[in-house]
C-alpha cells in the first residue's frame, strides 16, 4: 500500500470526512513514470500533469536537468508541492516500488495502440528518453504490454513527450471514470 492510500485511509477517519471529498485522487491512482527524462520542461509539463489529475510521478533513472528544491523554485514550478514524486534509480525499483501495478510501456516502437488497452486504477505509464524512448528489449519482453499513439502522417517520427504522456493518461483517466470538476 503506498503512502498516498494509508493517508486517505486515515482522512476517512476524520469526524465528516466523506468519501466525495477525495475527488478523483482517490479514485484514480494511476501513475506516471518517466525513464531517463532529459529535458526540463517536459517533465515540468508532466509534473503539472500530474498535480493536476493526483497521478504519482516516478523519474526512473538519471536526469539531464537538476530536480532540487532550488531548481524547481527557479523554474518558477509553484505547484510542485502538489506532486508525489518518487525517484528510482533504475526501472526494478519502480516494479518494487509498485507491486500491485501494471506496468504500460508507450512508445513509437510498439505495435499495438494505446486506445485497444483497458486501464485499470493504480496503472503506471511508462515513458523513455524524449531521444531514444524506451529499451526496444523492454519492448520486446512485454509486447502484450506495450502501447503507440498512432501518427497519420508518417513524416512525423515522434510527439512531444509531455504531449503524449497528456493523451495517454487522459485516456485511462476517462476509462477509470474521471470525475467532472
């Protein structure tokens, strides 16, 4: 059980605290990973993602930018606070990390398109390098898990990382059942 879950199981405990007050964080659990992010506002982007739809942000591996407190206040990310941030040195630890999920590997390299998966609650979405994606043997040892967005016009070999992570994690929030706020 993670943090998150033992809190709202204490929050419930409070004298008038109904279920409804949680919104969709309760409800949603899913979680964000993203394995050796490189540029900055793209994972800025992605955080306020996350802070904005209580999904858990998982930065698997080294980073191209700094992520301390005195980076994120210069960037101006005010709603960092707001994000469960968890970093992993490499990706067996974010599967430790989150025994009761299932892991969805997005990438371009991937057969099968995101839209003919059905996402459950506590879902993590796992998202490579914004230059190189995903390890095609990560892949390879898991295709009946691994997702596209699918891309028209052929000349394009890629979306933007913070932009496919949007679609995506929209997606299994309607399929989830996001509630209307």
């Amino acid at each position: 059980m993670t943090i998150q879950k033992m809190c709202f199981k204490a929050f419930r405990m409070l004298p008038g605290f109904t279920d409804q007050a949680l919104g969709v964080y309760d409800q949603t659990m899913l979680h964000v990973a993203l394995v050796e992010p490189e540029i900055p506002p793209n994972t800025g982007n992605i955080a306020r993602l996350c802070a904005a739809t209580h999904s858990g942000l998982h930065i698997v591996g080294a980073t191209g930018f700094r992520l301390d407190e005195k980076a994120v206040r210069r960037a101006g990310l005010d709603y960092w606070e707001h994000v469960e941030i968890t970093r992993h040195i490499e990706l067996a630890d974010l599967n430790k990390a989150l025994p009761d999920s299932r892991f969805v590997y997005l990438s371009t390299k991937a057969n099968r398109i995101y839209t003919e998966f059905e996402f459950h609650p506590d879902d993590c979405l796992v998202f490579g390098r914004e230059t190189k994606g995903l390890p095609e043997s990560l892949l390879n040892e898991n295709p009946e898990m691994s997702f596209r967005i699918p891309m028209p016009n052929k000349a394009v070999r890629s979306l933007n990382l913070a932009t496919s992570v949007g679609i995506v994690l929209y997606e299994a929030l309607r399929q989830v059942g996001i509630q209307k706020t």
